[in-house]
C-alpha cells in the first residue's frame, strides 16, 4: 500500500499544474455563473421569467438541463451543472488514460514495473489521485457557490453531484484504458462517453414534461441512462435527493473494479482490443506523399467523428416531432414560445439551430485532435525519422493541416445531413433539408480557427499545442454559453470564434462572419508553416 501513496504522489507531481488549471477553472465557472445569476436576476420574478422561457424551449433543456424551481441555487445549478459536469469527466478521463495506458505507450510503465510494486498499484494510484481530485474539485466548486451566497447545504450537494459524475467517467476511462490499444483510442473512447451522457442526458430532459407552472421538469427516461442525467436528479437547492449519488458511487465501483480485474489479466503493452496492424507488404501510391500518410493516420479517427456528429444530427432530427408536438399538447407552452419565436416551424427551427450549434464544437474538436497528431509524433520520435527522408518540414505540417480541414468539414456536414434527412423523413417542419445542411456548414469556418490555432502554438512551442489547443474551445464554448449570463463585455465574447457563426436556420447567412473566420484560420495556418521551418523538433 506504500508504494501505491509513493506512486499517487508522484502522478500528482506531475500533474499539479494541469490538475489546478482544471479545478480552478471549473470552480471559477460555477462561482462566475452564481454570482451572474444572483446579481442579474436578483428578483423572483425575473427568475421566474427565465425559467419559463427554458420550460418551454427543448432546445435551452438540451443544452442546459432541468429547471427546478426559482430560487437563486436552483437557477444556478440549471445553468451551469450540465457544462461543468461535462468538464469534470473530461478532466478525469484524461487524467486516468494519460497515467495508464499513456504511460504505457512512452515506456514509463516498464520502469515502474521493474520495482518491487504489484501490476496493479500504478492503477491504484491512479484511481487513488483521480478520486482525491474530485474531492477537492466538488469542495471546490462548494466554495465558489458559498463565496457566492448560495446556501450551505445545496452548495455541498452540488459540489457534490460534479464531483460524482467525475469519479464515475474516471472509473469509466480506466476501464477503456484496458480496452483500447493505445492512449489515442483511449481518449478519444473516454471522451466520446463523457459526450454521449451529455448527448443522451440532453434527449431525456428535451423530451421532459413542464408542470403547469413552466417552473420545474420532469426528464423522460434516456435521462437515467446518463450519470450526468442522475447527477442533476439530486436537485440540491430544492427537494434534495441523495440516492442518485448512491446509484453513481455504485456504477463507479463498478467499473472501477472491472478495470482493476482486467489489468491483473492483461500483459504490459497488450490490449483486449487489438490495434490493426496487418497490412501489404509494400504501401500503395497513396502514401507516398505527406498528405496521403496524414490521411492514413487520420481515417480512423475521422470516421469515428463523423458517425458522432451523425447521431447528433439524427438526435437533432428525431426530436423535431416532439418539438412540434409540445406546442400542440400544451397551450401554455405554445402562448409563450410564440412570443419569442412566431409559428412552429419557428420553434423546430429554433432547436435545431441549437443542436447544429454543438455540431460545430464537434468539428472543432475534431480538427484539434487531427492537428495534435504532429505532437504524438514529434513526442515519440517518429516524426525525426519520417523527416530524415527527403521531404520538407512544410509538406508535413501541409499535409496534417488539410487532413484537419478535411476532418472539421467531413464532421459539421455529417451533422447536417442526418438532422436534414430525419427532419424531412419525420416531417416536423422547420426549413427545408438544403437549409439544414447550409446552417451545419456555416459553422466550419469558426471551427477552422481551432485546429489553425493549435498548429500556430505547435509551431511555437509543441508542449503547450494540446493545452492551448483544449483551452481555447474551453474558453470558446464558455464565452459563447456563458457570456451573456455573466455580463461580459461584448468585445470579449466576440473573441469566441462561434460568435461570428450565422445561427441558420433562424438568422441569414452573414458572410463577413465567415469571411473573417476563414481569414483568421488562413493567417494562423500560415504563421505556422513558416515558424516550423525555423525551429528544432522538440521531445
């Protein structure tokens, strides 16, 4: 058991500095988001309006989660539990695969292991330092809702209900870490679980029920089948509820011991999922250019975007009928909604501007991960090798920056073609499939601007290109859901690319938004071609 406390010391050395910028930060969003709520909607019935509008509106259910009542507490964790739970289990999900099976790709596992320590300890340590982080982020995120002057006892519970949901997607990477062949497909696993709960607890609470009062909702049953989903059912300003946290901390057992089982029977290197490796004895014509190797490397990862987005997509679709139909079964959801959008195409319109919103964080995330490509490579070794051949350091970067803009395209039209072919199969109304299509595609050019700006930083300094690259969709996604909430300055929100998005269907297209989305892009990606040039490859 010592060397378990020796080893979780230190990880937690190594991680000290990215652990604080994550927990800081999501505390500092739950305090920014508190403090926005009690100031900016001081009186009851200015909470009240809020709330209404959000019972109303499946789309504001699907992006923020459940309303429960008007108190200050209540408004808060409605608006800010669904992001900052998201963030907890990105948070650990990357923490748990960076300190196993990332471990395990650079070797440090096999230096570890030639200790007088069992196969098991360094993932005890792992989970040892994955569930002290949520601790201190859920008192954290405590803290933040206390200093801002919500009550005690709610502030702890939900504190609590993030901290959870972190220690369920950390038991829920831990596992994949066994699973998958390398740290790559580990990630990219974890953090397309951490975005399905979001997804699936989404659908739940778009299909909810509102009371006559607009004021609560009452999630349809995909809601349970999300940690997220049971982590919001704790409610903890109203009628608090401690069995959703008993439900969690019985899957995050779970797992985690499933995870521990497997490790025990698994060689070192070796996965329950085997990596591809078969192939021709001579590559084809293809991958005789940098670009054909970047899109070899990068198809996988590429179709797997691309089926996410889709789903998201015929998510969006699939729910247009119940958009509609919420204005049909209920008067006093259509009374409102028709002040703020007139007509129920308008209202379809309105959600499904929504749900393609996300399919443009998607095609970002997507275009990060295919440019920090050039880091794991850089980082292993291999690219050293590769560019001891006669090829420019130009056609490299090139050639990963086209498969990037490729992939980013590739996932927002995906997106748009499922939600356009399942609205018109559905017939629920809204605009028409060419429409839906063009909306998802207006997003690309603000999506280009992630993947450009992590090739600029990879350029600069390679060891900052995933931090920076991460961080600045973080900041993105918060100045653009958050930014209004906590009064921020207009010029500081229009620094988040998605701004200058046009929100088709409802809006026109505003092509100096695009044009100066696509400049950006153009400009970083060639700032880095030209500073790659100039630096040495880094380890």
């Amino acid at each position: 058991m010592r060397a378990v406390f020796r080893l979780a010391l230190l990880q937690a050395r190594r991680d000290r500095g990215t652990l604080a910028a994550w927990i800081l930060g999501i505390a500092g969003l739950g305090y920014a988001a508190a403090t926005a709520v009690t100031t900016q909607f001081g009186e009851d019935n200015e909470r009240a309006a809020l709330i209404s509008v959000a019972a109303a509106s499946p789309a504001f259910l699907f992006l923020r989660g459940l309303p429960d009542g008007i108190s200050s507490g209540a408004v808060t964790f409605f608006q800010g539990y669904s992001f900052t739970a998201v963030l907890a289990g990105l948070m650990s999900a990357f923490l748990v695969v960076r300190h196993t099976r990332g471990d395990e790709d650079q070797g440090r596992f096999e230096l570890v292991g030639s200790t007088q320590v069992t196969r098991v300890s360094s993932l005890y340590a792992t989970l040892l330092l994955g569930t002290c982080a949520n601790v201190v982020l859920a008192l954290a995120v405590a803290a933040g809702f206390i200093g801002a002057g919500l009550p005690v006892e709610g502030s702890f519970l939900a504190g609590a209900a993030v901290g959870a949901v972190g220690l369920f997607f950390m038991a829920a990477a831990a596992l994949v870490a066994q699973l998958m062949p390398s740290a790559r497909s580990a990630n990219g696993t974890a953090s397309a679980l951490v975005g399905a709960a979001y997804l699936v607890r989404g659908a739940g609470d778009a299909l909810g029920t509102a009371d006559q009062s607009l004021l609560h909702v009452t999630a349809a049953w995909p809601s349970l089948l999300s940690p997220i989903g049971w982590g919001q059912r704790i409610r903890p300003f109203t009628e608090a509820d401690m069995l959703p946290l008993l439900v969690i901390g019985a899957g995050t057992a779970v797992l985690a011991g499933v995870a521990v089982a497997l490790r025990k029977s698994r060689d070192l290197g070796a996965s329950y999922i085997a990596a591809n490796e078969a192939g021709p004895g001579r590559a084809g014509a293809g991958l005789a250019s940098m670009l054909g190797l970047a899109w070899r490397l990068q198809s996988g990862g590429l179709a797997s975007w691309c089926i996410i987005s889709a789903a998201l997509g015929a998510v969006a679709g699939g729910l247009g009928p119940v958009v509609r139909d919420a204005l049909e079964g209920n008067p006093s959801v259509a009374e409102l909604m028709s002040r703020i959008v007139p007509g129920d195409a308008g209202l379809v319109d309105l959600f499904t501007t929504a749900m393609l919103g996300i399919s443009g964080v998607l095609a970002a995330a997507a275009g990060i991960e295919a440019v920090l490509r050039l880091r794991a490579e850089e980082a292993a070794g291999r690219a050293e090798l590769l560019l001891a051949v006669p090829a420019s350091r130009l056609r490299w970067l090139g050639g990963t920056l086209a498969v990037a803009a490729i992939t980013t395209t590739a996932v927002a039209a995906s997106a748009g073609a499922s939600a356009a072919v399942v609205l018109a199969l559905s017939q629920a109304g809204g605009s028409s499939p060419g429409t839906v299509l063009a909306a998802a595609l207006a997003h690309i050019p603000a999506a280009l601007v992630f993947p450009a700006v992590t090739a600029l930083v990879f350029a600069l300094a390679s060891r900052w290109s995933s931090a920076v690259g991460w961080g600045a969709l973080a900041a993105a996604l918060v100045l653009g859901q958050f930014g209004e909430l906590l009064g921020l300055p207009t010029w500081l929100q229009d620094l988040s690319p998605f701004r200058h998005s046009s929100a088709m269907p409802v809006e026109a297209f505003h092509p100096e938004g695009a044009l100066l989305m696509a400049a950006v892009a153009i400009t970083a990606a060639a700032a880095a071609a030209r500073l790659v040039r100039e630096r040495d490859l880094a380890a």
